[in-house]
C-alpha cells in the first residue's frame, strides 16, 4: 500500500490540507511527521508521528520508514536523496519531483548556493526563506502530486 509521509514542520499548511483531500480521494494512508503537535484530520488513514526536537530525527524516521513506491513530500535535498535510495519518490511542496538523475543536480546547486552565500558580504545574515507559495506553485504541487500517484501505481510502485 502506498504511504504517503508529510516532513511537516516546514511543509505549508495549504499543501499538507491538498494532500489529505487528494490522499483520501486515493484512499492512502497518510503519516506527518513533525517534532511538535499538529492538527491532522481526524481519519483511520491519517496519523501524527511526534519525534523528538533533536537534530534531523523527522528526516531520520521518515528515511527509515518510506519504502519502494511510497511518496515523501519535502523540501529537504538530503532527505530526498535518502528516500530515493530506498525506492521512494520524494516531491517538494512547490511541485518538482525527483529521481535518482534529478537529486544530484539538485543537491550540487544547493551546495553551490551556501557556498557562495558564504562568500558574500553578510554572509552570516539569516536570509528569510523562500518566497511564499504562489496560486501557480500550488497548482503545480496538485498536478504533479496527483500525477506521481497514477505513475506509482500503474508501474507497480
């Protein structure tokens, strides 16, 4: 059965209520994940996972939880590449999936960037996040969501 896993704590809320209505129209089961307490629906398919608040330990359960075929949606490189190397498919709340070709690329840019934040002037300055999710982000995180679902299971997982 695929599962979906929700790395909830920095995941929008829009995107976690999008992912249980589409995941109760698919009849998957539904984990969040998160280091504190949560509103989650009240369904037999939908459950809070709590871990600790130490380093990583959401990133850590979902890596050792998501297997072949399960979704994982995150914003999180490092977790993405974990979870692509236990056959699951990773998906950011902005839409993009990624695969065993994709997550290297993806990783490396990354790297660049706190590479070169490093070097600029501020460096050290926190940098505020990413822009707020747009109208168009989360109707790419819909399509892809819903169409990751029909790829899995008509190749099997």
């Amino acid at each position: 059965m695929l599962t979906v896993f929700i790395d909830a704590d920095g995941c929008p809320g829009t995107v976690k209520e999008d992912t249980f209505r589409i995941a109760a129209r698919h009849q998957l089961d539904v984990r969040v994940v998160c280091n504190r307490v949560m509103n989650v629906p009240p369904s037999p398919r939908v459950s809070l996972v709590v871990v600790d608040r130490g380093a990583d330990a959401a990133d850590k359960l979902i890596a050792e939880q998501a297997g072949a075929g399960d979704i994982v949606i995150t914003a999180d490189l490092p977790l993405a590449a974990r979870v692509i190397d236990g056959g699951a498919h990773p998906i950011t709340p902005r839409g993009r999936v990624f695969d065993a070709d994709s997550i290297g690329d993806a990783l490396a840019a990354r790297d660049l960037a706190t590479t070169l934040r490093s070097f600029s002037v501020g460096g050290d300055e926190p940098r505020g996040g990413p822009p707020p999710m747009s109208k168009n982000d989360r109707t790419t995180f819909l399509n892809r969501f819903d169409a990751l679902i029909h790829a899995i299971r008509r190749n099997g997982r």
